[in-house]
C-alpha cells in the first residue's frame, strides 16, 4: 500500500477525452470491461464503439462523454486503488463525480447514473443556442473580471468567470452576445479569448433548470462518509461527510469551478504531491502555474500521471 498523507489524488473532466481511451485497460482488466458495459447499459449508448472507434465530434458530445470519461477514471483508480492511499481527492468539474465515487461518498453506479443524466441535461438545457463559453487567456484575474462586469453592463446579459482553471487560464459562460462582447474586449486587453465548442453556457446560471433536475437524482443518492476528503469546486475546502457533499453538489452545475483555491487549499492543508488519473494530464499541467504564484519551487512538490494501463502498472515500480 502506497500511503501518503501528503498526496492528493485529481480526476479530469471534459476536454481530457481522446481516442482510445481506457481501452487497453479493459481490454486487459475484466472488471475494467464490466464497468464499460456497466455504463452503456445505464446510459443506453454505444460508449466503446464511439471512444474506441468513434468520430471526434461523437466523442465531443457531452451526452456521450461524461458517462465514458468517468468510467476511464474509475477504472484507472479501480485498478490502483488497493496500492494507493491518498489524504484526499479532487476532480474538475465533471471529474468531481469521479472522485465521489472514488473516495466512496456515493456508489459507482451512482456516479454514472448521474452523469449520464448531467450530459444529457446539459445537452439539451440550451436548445435555442443562446449560451456560450470562450476560454480566456494571457490575462490576469483582475482583467478578467473587469471584462465580465463591463461586458454584463455593456449587454444587460449573463456573464461570469465559469473556470478559475490557472492565473493565467479562466472560462467565461454566458448569454451568446455577452460572451462576444467579452472576448473583443480580451483582445483589447492584449489577452486571447478562444470559443469552446459546447452546447450551452456550463457553470452558469443559464444552466439552472438543469441543475434543478439533476438536484432531484442527487437527493436520491445515497451519501456515504467519504474515505478521503473531497476538495469541491463550488467550495475549494475539504469535505468529510456525506451530508456535507449532499448539500454542496446541487450547486454544481451553476456554480464555477474554484480550481485555483483548490489546489492552493491542498498546499496549505499539506499536500505536497499530486497524482492524476485519467487521460491527457491536463490538470498536472495546471499546479505549477497555480503554486508558482504562490511562491512555491518547482523542487517543493511532485505530480505524475496515471493515464493507461501501462502508467498504472508502472506507478509504483
């Protein structure tokens, strides 16, 4: 058993997608397999033939993505689990169901009962087309934020910083002509505003009638006391109990994503290490940026990656 106080475990959410991914786990691993066809039977959909064989515009509709990304994770984690103690546990955005499930607050049925329906929801929250999010780039916080308010008064439209990602990288989410208005006033700014390709404004309150039906699966969930504490998103602190998670999580899907006070509440709880599992390692990338504002050395703390089978194997050579 590798047991570290000192470590935290991270799990991705969308954007980490690729092709591929998870197979050679499943392919390896029968109950790996299980949990694939696990969540094709809970979200009625064709998940290996679309990430194993599929299209990317297949793999970037959120509907089909959220199920089989948090069944990669939870395979990875399910895999190295009983070799890998960690003090806690965080996921970005979607990835936070992950680590629900995998600090056992709630069961890993539940946590792809309720995706499913999350992508499903978020799918179809925005049928008219009216939201929309860009990531922000190459400005401070400060700029940012002075970009939302100005774009919110300039057009009487929903706008907030949906993504505190690193200081440097943030989303914003809201109404079409907000979100139009706020990235030409990024390029003002000298900073980048890239539009995302999703279907709605995520993490915003445009997605509160969603959020509302998603609210009524989670109180029909069974809340467990985590075995290790859950950094949420709407939060950024550490939580200990179920009832606690239960209350926070139907904030969720309105509220942003604090990622920044996350891992900066790890470094000050003591955390040292960061290990990701699930593709790409998009969030490894993001501690550095975050804890170098913080005045941290490289030399002061560690991440890695388990991303496959492969890196899973050889985690604890």
């Amino acid at each position: 058993m590798y047991h570290d106080t000192t470590t935290a475990v991270l799990f991705p959410g969308q954007g980490s997608q690729e092709p591929g991914m998870g197979r050679d786990l499943a392919e390896a691993s029968a109950e790996a397999m299980a949990l694939w066809k696990k969540a094709e039977s809970i979200s009625g959909l064709p998940l290996r033939e679309i990430y194993w064989d599929g299209d990317d515009a297949a793999m970037a509709d959120t509907r089909n993505l959220q199920p089989a990304l948090t069944v990669v994770n939870l395979a990875l984690w399910q895999h190295v689990a009983g070799r890998l103690r960690p003090a806690c546990m965080a996921g970005h955005s979607l990835g936070e169901y992950s680590a629900l499930a995998a600090a056992g607050a709630i069961a890993a049925d539940a946590a792809i009962e309720l995706v499913s329906l999350r992508g499903r929801l978020m799918a179809e929250a925005d049928p008219s087309g009216e939201g929309g999010m860009a990531a922000v780039l190459k400005l401070s916080l400060a700029d940012v934020e002075d970009v939302v308010r100005e774009a919110r008064e300039a057009t009487g439209a929903c706008l907030i910083v949906a993504n505190y990602n690193t200081p440097a990288q943030f989303v914003v989410s809201g109404a079409k002509s907000a979100v139009t208005d706020a990235a030409a006033r990024v390029k003002e700014r000298k900073g980048r505003a890239v539009p995302l390709a999703v279907s709605g404004a995520f993490h915003s309150p445009l997605m509160d009638e969603a959020a509302r039906e998603l609210a009524k699966a989670l109180a029909r969930v069974t809340w467990n006391r985590p075995r290790y504490a859950v950094y949420c998103n709407v939060t950024a602190t550490a939580q200990t109990d179920g009832a606690s998670l239960a209350d926070i999580m139907p904030r969720q899907m309105t509220s942003s994503v604090r990622w920044i006070e996350t891992i900066s509440s790890q470094w000050t709880d003591g955390i040292r290490s960061w290990v990701e599992v699930g593709p790409k390692g998009v969030l490894t990338k993001m501690v550095k940026p975050i804890l170098s504002t913080c005045g941290v050395t490289d030399d002061a703390y560690m991440v890695a990656g388990i991303a496959n089978l492969e890196q899973a194997q050889t985690f604890f050579a």
